[in-house]
C-alpha cells in the first residue's frame, strides 16, 4: 500500500511540474535539497523572450519566470517594500529610478513597434513618511506632478484605498490625428499600516504620428487599474 502511495504521489509531482516551477529555476543544493534560481542569476537564454526578462536591469526585480497572468509576471521592489503585476513588454529604466532609506522610485517604458503605442509609468513608494497618511497632501502633490485641477475616484480594496484619475491632453503642435496622450495617475494608501503608499502616473501615447496607431483609452486605463490593482504591500516586521 505504501508503495502504491508512493506512485501517485510521483506521478502527481511530474504532472504539476514540481509545483510549477521552470527545470532552469531549479538548483540542487550538496543536501540534495532544491533551492529556486533568480531569473537574475538565469541565463538570457533560459528566460522568457521578453523585454522583461532580457533586459538586463530589469529581471533584477522579477520573482520568477513563470506568468501571473497571462502576459504579467511578479515585481518586487528593491527595498522589499511592495510587489505588483509587471507587463512582459515593459523595461524598468534605471537611469531615472532610485532607492534611498524609505523611499523608491521605479520608472518604466515600453514601446510595441507593431501597434505604435508607447506608454511609461511612475512609482513612488514611501514607507515611515508622515505625509503618506495625510491623502489630500499626496492628491495634492499628485495633482500638481500631473496639472490636474479635477476630482478622484475612491475605490476601497481588501488591504488599500486607491485614489485614481486621468486626463486627456492634444499636442497643437504635433499635425495628424496622432496628437494625444492620456494619463492615469494617483494614489494608493496602505489600510494595513499607517504611513506607507504609492504615489504612480502612466502615460500613454502614439510613438510615430505618420503610422497607424491602435491607442484606446479604455484599454489602457483597464491595463493600469490591472497593475495598479495588483499591488500588494510587503509589510517588514518591526526592528528590521
């Protein structure tokens, strides 16, 4: 019976995959014990295709090469501080990024040469910061990073209140119908712990005015209530 037993247990392991985890993410240790590789430490070749992973910067933050959600993997930032769904087609731009005590900023780009569309985004996280509790201050500063003078949805989720507006802005001095961008920026507040948020903003746009471009606006504030959504904070015990 206990070889029996035995059996399907094997079985079941070798139909899930060793609980989903990629053969490129296994290590075996001198205990034979299994420990997770960090798409870090991967080889580009192992990776997943995408601008995500084979960008160098980039798959410092991702948690695994496995999919979330289909064309989304898992952020964690570098102060431990929160993780989020990251788009596969996104790059994380360190030359505008940063890390200090308590504070992190991460900025990404993409570009889809096929369907002409180019966005970015911005997250400012802050942890211990009086101001993070007080949200008129932080719509305030975000109002003012992003000159909008008009009112914020509240949307309360389990574990955050997520303070979301956007705007829609014309170039006049750019000709054709290519000459717009929306933005879609806020504030998400911690109710598990006082003093912690995210100030973010994402703008998209069409990158050549002389070629199609399939930008619409509906699509790409579902793609930024998804990642902004998904956000969870990592909150570190006490004396660490």
């Amino acid at each position: 019976m206990k070889r029996i037993i035995l059996i399907c247990i094997s079985l079941l392991l070798a139909l899930t995959g060793g609980c989903g985890m990629n053969d490129s993410e296994k290590s075996i240790t001198n205990n034979n014990k299994t420990k997770a590789v960090k798409p870090k430490d991967m080889d580009p070749k192992d990776l997943p295709q995408v601008p995500a992973f084979q960008d160098e910067k980039t798959r410092e933050y991702m948690v695994s090469t496995k999919e979330e959600e289909p064309g989304y993997y898992v952020l964690v930032s570098k102060l431990k501080g929160f993780r989020m769904l990251f788009p596969e087609e996104a790059k994380y731009v360190s030359e505008f990024s940063s890390v200090g005590k308590n504070k992190e900023t991460i900025i990404i780009d993409s570009f889809n040469k096929k369907t002409n569309i180019q966005y970015d985004g911005q997250l400012d996280y802050h942890r211990e910061k009086s101001f993070a509790n007080d949200k008129d201050t932080m719509l305030d500063i975000v109002s003012g990073r992003n000159s909008y003078k008009g009112k914020y949805e509240e949307r309360k989720l389990s574990d955050k209140i997520v303070y979301s507006a956007q705007k829609k802005s014309v170039f006049d001095d750019v000709k054709g119908k290519n000459n717009l961008s929306y933005r879609f920026f806020g504030y998400v507040k911690s109710t598990k712990e006082d003093y912690l948020g995210i100030e973010y903003s994402f703008r998209f746009a069409c990158y050549k005015d002389e070629e199609t471009c399939s930008l619409k606006k509906e699509e790409a504030r579902k793609k930024v209530q998804k990642i902004i959504d998904s956000i969870t904070f990592l909150i570190l015990k006490k004396g660490k």
